[in-house]
C-alpha cells in the first residue's frame, strides 16, 4: 500500500469499535443494582408487615386474657426454601447446559481461545453433579424417607 493512499479516514476505519459505549454499559449495571435494592425494600415491607399484624394480634389476645401460643417455627424461616440435595442437580444441569450454549457460541462466532473461557460454566455444573451423585443423591433419600414417615405419623394421628 502506498503511504499517499493513507489517510485519517482509512486510519479509523481500521480501529475496533466498541460494541456498546460507556453509558449502555453503566445504565445496565445501575438497572442491575437498582432492580436488587427494590427486591429487598418489597421484601423488607412484606416482612414488617406481617410482624406488624402478628404483634397486633397477640397484644389483642393479651388484652383479653387469652393465652397465646408459641410462635411457629415457620414464622422465622419465612421466604427461605428448606434444604434439598436435588438442587445440586438441578443447578449442575443449569450450569452445564449454559456451558455447552456458550461453547457453541463461542465456538461459531469468535476465536479459538475464546472457546475456553466456556469450560468454566462446564466445569462448575459438572462439580455440581459429581457431588450430587456421590452425597446428595443420599441425602436426597434419607430427607424423602424422613418425611415420608412423618406424613403417616401425621396421617394416622388425624385418623384416630
């Protein structure tokens, strides 16, 4: 190429541009935290809330003498999802699946290094399944067993 063909023109032609430019990317991060920060303020008043109409009406039953009874367990554990090992295999089919999505997307439409950075996800949701099928398939039905005995216990106390 002669160096008289070259001119300020062709010089920017050849830079890279950005894809998305600053603020796009400071306006979904802001969405990010804000959305966050709104989940936890509905949660916050849902919880006030409820311990708001649970206090008024144990200082009713107070007030007339009635006596109160203890407060459910359930009460503090409210929103929160119990324990189970099935969710090891479900967040490990998760993982790897977005993985292998990544993979072949990757693998399509950039480089060949690029294609490595999918084996993060693979890897996580393949941890994620070893250890359900080594511990938690176990736990799984040690907790099934358990509750199951405690339906029927439930069950056969309703019955008699």
């Amino acid at each position: 190429m002669n160096p008289e063909n070259i001119t300020p023109e062709l010089i920017e032609s050849l830079i890279p541009q950005p894809i998305f430019s600053m603020f796009e990317v400071f306006l979904v991060i802001m969405m990010g935290i804000i959305f966050g920060i709104f989940t936890s303020f509905l949660k916050y008043r849902k919880r006030r809330q409820v311990v708001t109409l649970h206090h008024q009406e144990r200082m009713a039953a107070i007030e007339r003498g009635v006596e109160l009874p203890p407060l459910p367990a359930a009460f503090f554990d409210e929103g929160r999802n119990p324990y189970s090992p099935r969710r090891g295999f479900a967040l490990g089919l998760i993982w790897l699946l977005v993985g292998l999505a990544l993979l072949v997307a990757l693998h399509l439409n950039a480089e060949r290094e690029l294609t490595l950075y999918a084996l993060i996800p693979i890897a996580v949701g393949l941890a994620y399944l070893i250890f359900y099928f080594a511990v938690g398939k176990k736990e799984a039905d040690i907790l099934d067993a358990e509750r199951k005995a405690k339906t029927t216990e439930v069950d056969q106390s309703t019955n008699i």
